[in-house]
C-alpha cells in the first residue's frame, strides 16, 4: 500500500524515517529528497566537493557527470520499502540518474544518485534544492531478513560506494566533446593547407614549364649569350602588345615579356606599371615573383 500525505507525515514524519523531515517535502504520494552537501565530479576524483562550502552551487558542464548525496537520511523500518525516481524538473533539462528500483527494508544512511548530463549546455546544481521523489510503500507484513547491503550506514561518499556508481577510467562524454570539437578544428586546418598546396603546385607547375622552354633552346643548340636587339616602340604600342600576349598566356615574368615582344626591360616595366595603375593586369600577393596577371 503506497502511503499517502497524511500517513507520511504520521508514519514517516514523526517515526524519523526520513530526517530532518521537512513538511514542504511532502507530496500527495510521495516524498522530496533534497541534494546534500557532498558531490564527486570529475576531475577532483580523490576527494568530494563541499557545496556547503563552495557557495552552494556546482556546474554540471555538458555531457558530465557527477555523484549526488541526499540531504536527508533515511532510517526504513521492516515494513516499509521505498521506491525512488528522479523529479520531471531535472528529465526536462536533459539530466538523467542512475537509481536502484527500491529501498529496502531496513536501510539506514544517505542515498547516493549517479547523474548524466545529456545537453549540450550546463546546469547548476543547488545545494538543498529538491531532486529526488521516494515513494513509500508498506507491506502487509515484515520480511525475515531486512537490508544489509555495502550501503548500509554510509553518510560519505568513500571509495567503495565511488567504484561501485561509476567508472571514470575511461573518456567521458565531456571529454569525447572536446576530442570532437579539436577534431573538427584539425579537419578545417588541413583543408586550408590542402587549398594553399594546390596553389603552391599550380606555382611549381609554371615555374617548371619555364625551365622546360629554357631547355629546349638549350637543346636546339640557340646562343642564349648573343643579346636580342631591342625594338623601339611607343609606350601605347608596348602596352597594347603586352596586354594582348596576357589574353593569350594570363601569367607571365616580366623576362617573359621582354623575350616575346624583343622589348627593353626598362619598356616592359613602364608598360606594366601603367596597365596596372589603370587596372587590365594585377601583380602577384608576393611582390618579389615580379609576375602580372590579366583580369578577369
């Protein structure tokens, strides 16, 4: 028979089964557990956090986990057994909690809850603050042998009671969200390496044709000594050839220019600052390749 507010307060309240026993705890059916000053989160594994003394607050951070302590302690006589869950408030904001399906007969102490963190955000957790519903239930008679668990009697978080809740050994999911978020960080970096390689390929690409055409002459036996005789142009003329060699060729080396067009080099850099200034041809990001391109 599950007990009701009034039978809580006569049979639980006034018993001491659930101490200190507060009336504003007490629902139609059931009873509020609040949370207790102790709680083990990582990454302080050795030893508990005070909220009594850590201004009554701790932050849950998305997908971490933690062990909660009840305010309260318990004291179940033989006929009575109770059963817990975890209050809607907290379900709705993405907490979960690991809890055994009863509390037996007999069990004296403090409960202690695993929680999980299932949102991308935190949660603060209140010292005090309501989190757990325990509902008692009495049996028709009492059983021959009460509760006599690892369990009994404890108040503290210890390490028996911290090994036998959770298992922190290995990565959690906090720290997965992490790794995933680094991953993602790396992934977009090598894509920007991948995109300046392909630039830097397409660099090597027309460095190496240039030294093919050197090899060519090379191997046609032409006296690369002998200089080209220069022809005299006006700066139009110089300009319009250059600008029709870019639409043929998109990049090239002032050198380039000077070899095509039989131009002095003083003509072809003229020529080229001037088309430039007026906006037909850019140079290079790299000032020192002394290449000009046409626009688009």
């Amino acid at each position: 028979m599950i007990l009701v507010d009034s039978e809580i307060r006569e049979r639980i309240g006034k018993a001491g089964i659930v101490s200190p026993f507060d009336e504003r705890c007490v629902q139609p059916a059931s009873y509020d557990l609040r949370i207790g000053a102790l709680v083990y989160a990582p990454p302080t594994p050795d030893r508990a956090i005070d909220l009594s003394a850590n201004g009554g607050a701790f932050r849950l951070p998305p997908y971490g986990t933690a062990v909660l302590t009840t305010f309260e302690d318990l004291k179940l006589p033989p006929e009575i057994v109770g059963h817990i869950g975890l209050k809607s408030g907290f379900a709705r904001k993405g907490i979960v909690a690991s809890t055994g399906p009863q509390i037996d007969p007999g069990f004296e102490g403090k409960l202690f809850v695993s929680i999980f963190n299932v949102a991308a955000i935190s949660h603060v957790i209140e010292y005090r603050d309501t989190f757990l519903t325990i509902e008692f239930n009495a049996l028709d008679r009492a059983p021959e042998k009460t509760y006599e668990g690892p369990y009994q009697g404890k108040k503290t978080i210890g390490a028996d009671v911290l090994d036998a809740l959770v298992r922190l050994e290995g990565m959690t999911l906090s720290q997965m969200q992490t790794q995933f978020t680094e991953l993602e960080q790396h992934v977009r970096t090598w894509s920007q390496l991948a995109t300046r390689f392909d630039e830097f390929l397409a660099e090597m690409k027309h460095h190496t044709e240039a030294i093919e055409a050197l090899s060519t002459r090379i191997n046609k036996n032409v006296d690369l000594t002998t200089p080209v005789e220069a022809r005299s142009v006006s700066p139009k003329q110089a300009m319009d050839e250059i600008l029709a060699l870019f639409k043929k060729r998109k990049r090239l080396f002032y050198s380039d220019l000077v070899e095509a067009l039989r131009l002095d080099f003083a003509t072809v850099v003229r020529a080229c600052n001037e088309l430039q200034r007026k906006g037909l041809i850019e140079g290079d990001d790299d000032g020192k390749k002394r290449t000009k391109r046409s626009r688009r």
